[in-house]
C-alpha cells in the first residue's frame, strides 16, 4: 500500500496520486489551486478536545496515537475507502502541522498500512 505523507505548503507534485487534506481547518495561507487536493477528509481530523490536549507536544505523543486511534475506530469506512485507494494507487495524507514525526497525519498513515481496524 502506497501511502504518502506531505505538508500542505510544500508543493504538490504528480507522484502524490490522490491528495486528501485530513485537518479540520484550512490550512493559513494555502489556496485551494495551490492545494491541488482531490479530497478534503475533516472528519478523519482529530477531535478539538484531543488536538488542544496534544498540543503537538513530542513527549504526549504515544497516548495521542493512542486515543487518536480510537477516535479513527468511528470512521472505518472512510479508512477502508481509503486502505482501497492505497492499494489501487498512491495516496497522500496531506496535513499542515510544522512537525513532521509527530502529527496525526503520521498516526493514520501508520494504521492505513497495518490495514487493520482501528482500535
């Protein structure tokens, strides 16, 4: 399964195959052209409470993976479609965080590959 991970502000390129943006908010400064998304997935975001209890603090990051995962439990259709997409082609998880290991964009990528469900 080809799964990809890109930040919003570096540019698309063809390789990426299908772009889906996982915030739940736009990313600053990006424009839709700019973003060259084929899908814009808000609800497979993490939810406010668990983004702001985060805080994209590197030494939360194992229990953030953990309820995270738990949270993506309600969307597994979503995660099928797009365990689907994977295995057909590339699929990029696009995401806007400055932290590149420690984002949700790295935990989804994660179970999208392992192809299991949620826990």
């Amino acid at each position: 399964m080809d799964v990809r991970l890109r930040r919003a502000y570096e540019p698309a390129v063809a390789a990426d195959g299908y772009r889906v943006l996982i915030d739940r908010l736009w990313p600053r400064g990006v424009s839709k052209q700019e973003a060259h998304l084929d899908e814009w997935a808000r609800e497979l975001a993490p939810s406010g409470e668990l983004r702001r209890w985060f805080g994209h603090d590197p030494e939360r990051f194992d229990e953030f993976r953990r309820r995270y995962s738990k949270e993506l439990a309600a969307h597994e259709d979503k995660l099928r479609e797009l365990r689907r997409r994977g295995r057909a082609g590339t699929v990029t998880l696009v995401y806007a965080a400055r932290d590149s290991e420690h984002n949700d964009a790295v935990v989804l990528a994660e179970l999208l590959r392992r192809g299991r469900r949620s826990r």
